[in-house]
C-alpha cells in the first residue's frame, strides 16, 4: 500500500473500522511550509456530503501530524499524517466473508489474507483509504503550485450525462480555481446539473452509476520522462488505477487517437512567444514517455460503485450453495465527484516525485 | 528502462541505430526449458513485412543468449539475450536535431539528454526497442503456460474497423492457439479483411492509422494483487504504457463502465464445477486490484505511428524559424498488428512476477 | 528511512522531540497472532535505566497499534506502531546549529536540511529512533521463531572488557534465552561485571565508551542469498549500519579472516544426522553469500557515544570562531548494552524478510 | 545481481563459462566522454599475473559496448557491457555437483538452484564477475573525477604483512596516482614486499591467504546520506559485501572504535581555509550516516580464496560418504591485489549514484 516514487514515497496505513487510517510521507524537501487551511479546503472537496448541487458540505476529518512537520514546515524527515476512524457498526460485515458482495473485494481479499482479513468497511480496499492519499497529494499539490505547476480536474462525465472537455492546448490556472471553487467540480455549470440528475436517478433506482475524471497539469517543464518504462504514462497510469474503481486511463486523446489518422493527430512544433509548442495537443502534453511542455491530460473512468440497494445473487460459501443477498446502509450512489480531488491527489504525488528527480538522468 | 517487477526484472538496453539491442532478464526461476522454436515463432509474429493477409513474412532476429542458459535450460543466473542490429542509414537523422519530427521523441529527448542524445532510428525510443520485451516475454509466456496460465491477444480496432470482442467469461487457449496461427491477429477473418483495408487505404494516403489491442490471461488463480498501489492493474497499465505509441489502457468494461450502472455491471458470484466464478465479468478478472480467477481482459488504444509521408510543420531550432518538412524512408502505416505480440510479452512480464510473488505476503 | 526488504517493508518516522515516533510495517503475513507482552518484554530490554547490573528496568514504551492488527492477529494491511514522546526541554538544542557537537550529526544535517532540519533532540538521526525498529524487528522475532528461527545476541566487548564468544558451531537457542533473561545481556557473568565497570569508569570520567554487539541466528535453511549484490551480508550489513553508531560489520571470522591461511579457514563439508553441515564454521553460515544451515554469526561495532560532559572544541558558524562547548544532560555513557536488541531486531527484519521471499528465484 | 542505486542501476550477468559476462549501467547521465585508455588502465589492475613485483601485468579483456555510446560519448541510454569468455575446461566442475568444495558456493548454489546451477567455473559466483563490476566503476570513476571526487584503495593488510593506513585527514589525490601507478597496490615498498612474500609462502604451501584492502575518497561534499536507512555507510557497506569473498567492512576507526573513548573518538569542529573541517578524522568521513566533506575512509577484510591444493574433507552428496577430495588448476593464493581496484570500483558507483541523487530530498 505504497506510492513508490523515485524520490517520494507515500506509505499508506489503515483499514476502513481500523483504529486510524494515515500515510507517511518520506523524500519531501525540508523548508516548506503546509498552508493547513488550503490543505483542508483541499479535502474538504473529498468530503462527504455532496447530496446537491453547491450544497454545504462536511468538513472533512483532519489529519493529525505526528511527524516531519515543526510548526507547519517540513524539517525533511518522514511526515506521518493520521486520521482517526471513528466508530462504526463492524458487525454488520461478519456476514460478507460468507457470502461476499458482488463486485466487492471481499472474496478475493479473503482468498489472499485468509480468515484474518479485515473484512469490516473493506478493510485495506474501502475508499476511505483514499482520504490519506487525499493528504498526501494536497502537500504535493502545494509543493507543485510553488514550483509553478498547477493540477485541476473535474468530472468530464457521469452515465450518460457529460461535462465539456478541458481544451488541451490552452486550459488555465483561473479555470482550476474555478472548478475548485465551485459547489460541483464541473466546468459548465449546466453539465453539473445534468450530472447531479444522473447521479440522483440512480440514488432512486436503489442502484448507482459510474463516471469519468477529467484532469490537467500546467506548468511542466519539457523533458521529464523517458523511454519505455521509464515513461510519465507509466507513472501517472500505475497511480490512478492504485484509487479503487478506476477501470480505464488514458492521455491526451487516449482511446479515441485509435480511430484517427496519423496527419490528424500529429501536432505540428511551432514557436509561441519564443518558446518551442505544439499548435494542437492530441499528444496530452506527452510525446515519447516525456513532457512536451504543453498541458498534461488524462481522463480515468471508474465504475459504478458495486454497493447497491438492490437484491443481487451470490454464493454462500460456508454452505456451498447460491442465494441471494442485499446490502443495506448509505452508500454514495456515485463515487466520482468524490473522486476528483482523488485523481488531483495522485497525479501531484506523480508529477512532484518526476519534477524532484527530473533532472538529467 | 526497466521492467521493475517484484521478483523479475527485465533490463532493456540498446537503441535503434545502436550496435545492438537486448535485455537481461533477473529472477527467473531455474530449471526452465526455453522452447527455441516457440520463441522464434513468438517473435516472429512482431516481425514486419505484414502486407496482407496471410503472407509470408520475414523472420525475426534470434537473438543470441549470452548468459543464463545452459543447452537451453534456465540456470539461475541472469539471461542475457542480444539482437544485433544491422546496418543503417544512420547520417538521414541529424536534420531532425535542427527540425524535430511532430509527435515524435525528438524534441523532448533533446531537452532531456542533451545534444548527446543518439538520434538515430529514434535512440531508446524506437518501436524496435520492442524486440528485447518480447525476448523477454516470450520466456515469461512459456514459463506461464507450465504453470497453466494462458495469454492471447487481437488487434480489437483499426481506424474504423473492428473485430469482435473476447467473451470475457468464456475465452479459452484455443481461441489463443487460433489468433496466433493465423496469417493476421483476428478473432474474425472478415474483420482482418476490413482492418487491413484501413491500413491499405492509409498507407496510399501517405498517412498512418490507430487501433486497438485486446488481451485475455486465462488460468490464472484467484487473490493476486493488493489493495491501493498493489492492485495489479497498475502493474498491468506501467507496463503496458511503456509500449511506445500506447495512449490508453482499460481493464474489463473499461471506459464503458462510466456509462453504466452498477446493477447492470456487477457481476453475481456463482458456483461452478464446485469453484466461485463471476457470472458474467465485466470486472475483467480484477476486482479490488486483485484477480478473481476468472478471465484478465483488458485493452490498450495506439496512436497512429507519426512518421506519415505527408508535409507537416515544425520548428527550426537553429534558426528559429517555423518551416515544412517531409519524413522519407518506409514506415509502417499502422503499429497495431505488430504490437499484439508485444502486448502479450509485457502482459506475459507482469503476471509471471505477480504469480511468483503472488504467495501470501 | 526506510528498511526496503524484498516483500518486508518497514518505514520508520518520526524525531526525538516530534509528537510521536514509530514505525508502519508493510508486507507481513495475515494471520500471525502477536504476544503483546513477550513484545514488551523485548522492548524493555532496550529501555533506559541499567545502570547496575540485574537492577530493575525502566519499562519500555509501548506502542500504540493503529492498523494492521485485529485482536492482535495480523489481517495482513500494514501495521502502523506509534509511540507518543514525551515532554523533553527541545529550546536546549538551538544552541548546536551555531555550535555543532563534535561526532554529531548537528553539522552534516543542517548541510543536507538547511534551517529547517529538527535539531532538537538530534531529530531522526536520533537513537530513540530504534525504538520503532525493535517494535517492527519485536514482531518478525515473533515470526521467526515460528517457523524455527530464533536470534539472540550480546555484548562481545565495551573497551577492553570483553565477553566470550558464541560457539560458531554450536550455539543454541537456550544459550540465547539465559542472555535475554538476564539482567545484563553477556554470556558470561563475570564478562557483564568487567564491562559494567567499564561503563561506569567511563561515567565517572564524564566520557563515554565504544562496544560490540555479536548476533546469532539459527535454524536458517541453507540456500538464502545469492551472488553479488543479492548476498545476505549485503542485506545484512545494509540493516546493521543503519543502526545509530554503528562503524563496522564482519560474518563469521570477519576481519580475523584477514590474517588466515584457507587451509585454516575453510570450513569442512561433513554430514550430521543425515544433514549437511560444516564441521566449523569460521564461514558464520553464509558462504557465496548463501546461508548454509550453519549458525548465522556477525558482530557489529559501535563507537563511543559522542555526547560527553567534557569541553571540547568546535566552531560557531555565525561568528566564523573556533570555540570551546560542553553538553549539559543526562546521557548514555555506553549505547552497547541497549544495542542488543536492536542488532536483534534489524537482523529479524533482514532474515524475514529473505525467508518470506527466499523460495527458488 | 544487480546494483540498485538510486539514479544508478548496474545489472551485472553472466557466469564464469558462459558465452559472456556483462553488464548494464543504466542512469548515466549524456555527454560524457568515456577515456578508453585510462578504463583499460583501470582494468588492467585487476588483471591476473601480478607474480612478483612490478611485473608485467597481462591485459584485461577489454569489454564491447553494445549500447549507450556514441563515439565514447554517453547518449543517455543503458550502457552494456559484454566481456566474451574464453574457452575453459567446463568438465572439471562436474565433479563438485556431488563433492562440493569446501567454503566454496557449490552446495548452498545447488540448494538454491537445484540441478541446473551452473557449476562451471563457479557460475555466476565466480570472481570473474568483478570484471563487469570494474567496467562500471571505472566508468564511474571517470564521472567522480570530473565531479571533482577522487578515489583510491591499497593493501592494508595480507596475513600478518601490513601496509601503514592513509593519514584520514590528509589523504591527497597525488598519493591514490602513485598507488594506481605502482606495480603493487601499497603505499610503502617495503610492504609490498612483505605483503608479496606473505602471498608467496602461501603459495608454496599450496595455501592462500586473506587480506584487507583500504579506500579513500577525497572531493566529496558535505550532507550527503541521511538517517537510519538512509545513511551512507549502509549504501557503502551493502555494495562492499558484495564483492565475493569479504567478510567485514569497517568505516574510519571501525571496529578499533570500540575500545575508544569519546573524548579520544570525537572529532573537533574545526575552520580550515574558510571551510568547516574536522580536526582529525576517526569519523572517516562520515557522521550521523552523513559525508562531512573530509576523506572518507573505509576498510574491507578478505577472507583467504578456498581453492587450496591441499586434500580437503568434504562429503558425496551422492553416496552420503564422507571423504577427502583436492582441487586442482590455478588459482590466486590470494584475491586481495586484484579486489583492490574492484573495491575502487563499487565504492565509486555507491557515491556517483549518491552524488546523483543527493540534492536536498
């Protein structure tokens, strides 16, 4: 449970009913000082709550600092963030190593760990885990934004409802600040709409739905990167499919560039105030595993979240017998507007950790 | 440019224009025949020359082992497999050092390496480097299927032609003997028709085409992987992206799941033959970073190769003047037929280390 | 900081003056129950306070376990350890960024840090920061021992007092029980008196004193390791001079080694009780950098404490003048006799780990 | 088998009688000259035949550069290595299989292993893989240097024959010359002379001998390493164990420091020309796992080559008999005049790749 990076390495801890969940985060350079307040407006964004849109939400749990930190600045040695987990109903989960969820880890998990598998929440697997990488990624995030690299993302679509596409060779600061800033990370306030309307039929239905992020970083020098696996696709690709539900990543144009022509999706080197850029950016910021320098963008899609209020069929495996189950408690109907901050999190950790260790190999 | 697994590693070196390409293959079990014959037969399948359907095409290099092997048999020891490379029109490329090639690795990897970079055939960042992967995964490839576990892969789409899909709950090794057997990586015939119809009809436009691979690991046991980084598609997705040309990797439904609901996308835990299989697996055998035993299904999108014969812009970096340029010399229209092999390899790369380190942890 | 095993993983935080130390331990089995109180007892050793031989010890820290545990049982997530620091009076230390201790890490840090490194209480580079070693090494003793492998260790020499040795060949688990049990870690009694006495010359001088520490581990299988840098003395050694203090590591006859002719060196195969062995073994139980059964034997030397309550010299870096210092406070005249336990405990962590993942390559 | 730095990866191959031995070096930074001349003069010192003093030495294989260079100019891509092995009598090695050598891998190989371990030459445990070894530090030798570091290594000690130790506050570059330019590695010709007639009467003792080598390195900056696991010496340490045959490693005063006291050990703070210095140097350079910018020094003892013409006991593996065996051929009485350069070498790759990646973390 490690984001390994070459200079940065974020050892996550915790399960979901566990005493706390946190991460230590060791190679971060000393002399830098944590905005706490940003840092909490930034996982306030991860926070539950988001029922409508622009509604208040809950703040979101903030982590303790046990280390690395004299007062807000890092001294260079490892930070240790943690948050408690407050009480929880455990019990209610006994029943799952028996008869595992659909689309859960549950099974899996119990083949792997055995009887001693924390199955409570979702042990290790629950999405609460991504609070730590939530704290992480916001110091990073700030670290990146004193070096002059900027990250936003925002929901780019949910079911059948779509938000418009960041324009890949010219996206902004200002237009991070404002998705951020909104109640609904959105860039057409109209497509939030439809989005929360998705998201509201599927809480009616019992059922849930999935989606996909879309996200950008400016700022990037040109040339980070290498070849084969030392390629930044490899990096920022081994990082988002590590957040629970995502199914799908791709850069620049991704899937689509499969259906276009090579004179189409080339883009032309051209000089913009004295400064080698490409007109057009199918490449998504990245040609040959490296930087070009334009804007990065990635999309991730992730799934409907499997916990549904719906009767489903499962195995008993105690009694070797088919049956059929359902699951009970609150359950976001969709994981994505939740997931934004998420997928700004873990490229920031990806892109701080290539800019530390960037330079000439 | 590693394939850094947990127990394997696979040390790519060489490029395009360099005296030779090749790997050293760490941590393989010893004791292990290498079939010479199925692996020339393997590498043979990436070998260019594919002009239509079902030609003769050329051979591949063999490469020389150097170490690692005695008669054939795996000692232990590190493998070192090398592929000479021939003569080369290597003076064509220096032009691109003043004019960078769009799309291509030429102008970040100048900023990266400096005026040293080799240049010539695209250095460390030529397709070719693809040879010593699949050296590298055609063992791993014979290593999986003694240990039961399958790999087969088709191209899915060209352009606008596709073939059709696995049955991601029923694909089976002779569907995988089949593909691999044909004169053209296919599940349909008719669909390799149409797709080298797309390739034929860029070529004639001067232009290249992208596509898609599709990929299914059959065999393979239940509990492999972790939560969060441990997850195995994000072992899957770094290696996959380490293919030159990949722009996106999906697993299971992928993309799609964004648009679906999690009613329609759970798949119900089931007996059969006595063993818990999913009824349907839209999950691609992976649920919660680790494998349910049920088929890996997952799908890599291509760009179009950028050298097309076409007039296009770029920059000169000398004189600072924006300027045309023309590529000459052969290139292939479209990778993807190539790159199903390659596929394979670094799938084959990825599951082997997963399956010998895959023991409890 | 960060012991990185092949499948163990044990990333320490913390500062001597920070809210908290403590370690998160990743890559452990599922299902491992953990003797709390054995643990304590393990911890206790290392704790302050013997400053008569046989008196009664400081209890350790305990830890705080805030993941990884259910009941005390692994569930195979990471286990995080935490232990709260207590009140300590950190205004004493600002003094050493203008004058640095002498043999301290004052000066290097604040090179490597800058302003911002936690002087206070020497920061990471603190012992106190072994104490989360021996809660993660406290645990793998655990494991070891039950799969049959036990680790005892104890001082060899502090000055010129010095203890008997282990019998390379013959050293047993009793042998290890008598030493923990003890109020003073020797095999021979009259050994702890000379080198108490050692210690309190020392004390009295207002100075401190350097050490050995031997280490034996048995019931290793043989075969673990491997050529170059996969030789478990690499690891081995790796762990020891990780461990504050430390100057200098040597397996089996070590430096004696030096002054030997191979005709007295090697160590003759011979079977017994059906089983190969070595009829000595000046080899320490690694040969080619593989265990060979055989008892596993190192000793690592640690130098004199550099806080001494005597004048010394160094520099003021504000004023650019050499001067005269002297450290107030309480210190150990001797780290040796609570080294023990964590030249144990990082030997526990190496050896588990080469178990976990020592299966053919 | 594989160096793994931080920015520097050496993945060594091969065995003693396979087609080659090798190595790849990744993590070189572009543009950097490579000296033929001065790596065959590197090379050549560890060439076999130093029979009497200030003889003439044969030639060191010269390695082929597969990759990485463009006209001796490092590219930026993986630099290979490849070293073709002579003919050898591989038969003779058979034998070992069911009466292996005393103190030789043969037995702990073939646990590891099993049948299909290479014995030939003994494999890849040979000392002949120093040679890849030697190829990679003289390489990094040359980038030290022009960084401005400079190391160099001589005989400290063959059995009772001692050389005096580099004055650790004093070493200069002129002093590592004149050592590398002498015919035998010491700083005094009288002790070559009695180290050579040490190594001598072992030989017509049909015997061998151990030794200890000493290696300095000058130019090195302050703050380099850091705490716990990341100091130096546990960098140093792990990539000295390494190399076949040690079996101790010591840094500054080492194990002597255990008999110190701190008022002795300690190093005063001392300016020297406007530089903070120390006054002497017991540290060896290294405090709290950090450089101080004065000499490093550091010490490894070798234990005496097994291979001695005199009858040995060992066991038949195959009869389960106990019985007398003696090996014939050639070997060195003593390995410690060719480790010497091979000690240069992997301390020059641990602090290139240290210097590398050693800007504030």
């Amino acid at each position: 449970m490690r984001f390994q990076g070459k200079k940065l390495t974020v050892q996550v801890f915790g399960q979901s009913h566990a005493a706390a969940i946190g991460a230590v985060i060791d190679g971060l350079p000393a002399g830098m000082n944590i905005d706490r307040e940003a840092l909490q407006a930034f996982l306030n964004r991860r926070a539950p709550g988001q029922g409508a849109y622009a509604t208040a939400r809950k703040e979101a749990d903030m982590p303790e600092f046990l280390s690395g930190l004299v007062e807000d600045v890092t001294c260079g040695a490892p930070v240790c963030a943690v948050i408690r987990n407050g009480d929880a109903r455990s019990s209610d989960y006994e029943q799952f190593r028996q008869v595992p969820r659909p689309s859960h880890a549950d099974w899996p998990a119990t083949v792997r760990y055995g009887a001693h598998y924390d199955i409570r929440g979702g042990g290790p697997f629950s999405g609460r885990l991504t609070a730590p990488l939530c704290v992480a990624g916001g110091i990073a995030l700030q670290m990146l934004k004193a070096r002059g690299v900027r990250i936003g993302a925002h929901i780019a679509s949910v079911g059948h409802a779509a938000d418009e596409a960041f324009d890949p060779a010219g996206v902004s600061a200002a237009e991070f600040d404002r998705i951020a800033g909104n109640g609904f990370p959105t860039l057409r306030r109209e497509a939030g709409e439809a989005i929360l309307a998705e998201i509201e039929a599927a809480r009616q239905d019992g059922d849930s739905v999935g989606g996909t992020v879309e996200c950008a970083a400016i700022g990037l020098p040109a040339g980070l990167g290498g070849p084969l696996f030392e390629g930044l696709e490899s990096a920022l690709a081994s990082a988002l499919f590590a957040i629970p539900a995502v199914r799908g990543v791709e850069v620049g144009t991704g899937f689509a560039a499969a259906a276009m022509r090579g004179s189409a999706h080339n883009d032309p080197w051209v000089f913009r105030e004295g400064r080698v850029k490409t007109e057009t950016n199918h490449a998504g910021g990245i040609v040959g595993g490296m930087t070009t320098g334009m804007p990065l963008i990635l999309r991730a899609a992730f799934k409907p979240t499997p916990s549904i209020r719906r009767q489903q069929r499962s195995v008993n495996l105690a009694t070797g017998d088919e049956t059929d189950m359902i699951i009970h408690g609150r359950h976001d109907p969709c994981v994505v507007p939740r997931a934004v901050p998420v997928v700004e999190a873990v490229t920031a950790l990806v892109l701080l950790d290539e800019l530390m260790s960037g330079e000439q190999p």
